[in-house]
C-alpha cells in the first residue's frame, strides 16, 4: 500500500475523531433546509448568514472561521453546486452579418482633415471561443 508506518497510525489516531467542523456543517444544513431559496446560497450568502445568527445568539457553540473554510465545509457536505448551465458570450453573429463593404478600398488620403475617418475593429478570441 505504500503508505508509511506513522502515516497508518496517525490515521488510526484520527479515525475515531469526530469532524473538527461537524457544528459549523450542522449549522449550515440547519440554515440550507429553513427555506427553499437558502439552496441557492453561495459560500459568501453562507458565510453572513451564519456570522449573523452568530452575533444574534442562535450558533453560540459554532465557531465560523472564514469564506475559504466554509466553502471548503459546503463542498464536504454537498453544498456547493455547479451553475446549470454555461454562459456561451456576449453575443453571438451570424458570419454573413459580419461581413462589411469596403467603402475606401484602401485609399486612406484625404484632402480636407476628417473627410475620411477610419478606426479598426480587433476580434480578440477568448477562453472558450472558437
């Protein structure tokens, strides 16, 4: 198994302690199952609800550490969930759409100032385009 002599015993040691964070996960279940739109709490969401019931005297017994501990307990105990869905972009065009007429045909000389205004429009790919 690979695994040394004082790692197997200190797993034997820990293996019948209880979860150091067993208050703070009843705590959050407790809060998850009040009301059907506590299910869309986030680690943030989560995190000032229980700092408040916290300071108002309902969780005297459940220290809350941090936001990174408690998304760390909501991922443990299933919390934590992925969007449904994945936002695709800003926009989406149609390739015959993109398309433009090329009014000056390279001739970027002009007799009068601003008689030929021009600018570039740079499509800068980002993660998950094609």
């Amino acid at each position: 198994m690979e695994v040394s002599r004082q790692a197997f015993y200190d797993y034997l040691d820990r293996k019948n302690k209880p979860w150091k964070y067993q208050n703070l996960a009843d705590a959050m279940m407790k809060i998850h199952v009040e009301d059907e739109c506590n299910a869309d709490y986030g680690r943030v969401r989560m995190y000032q609800a229980l700092t408040y019931r916290q300071e108002i005297g309902e969780f005297k017994d459940v220290h809350v550490p941090c936001e990174g501990t408690v998304r760390k307990v909501m991922e443990e105990i299933n919390l934590i969930h992925k969007p449904k869905r994945k936002p695709g972009g800003i926009t989406k065009a149609v390739r015959e759409a993109r398309k433009s007429d090329d009014i000056l045909k390279r001739d970027f000389k002009a007799d009068e100032p601003l008689r030929k205004c021009v600018t570039d429009i740079t499509e800068v790919k980002a993660y998950g385009q094609e």
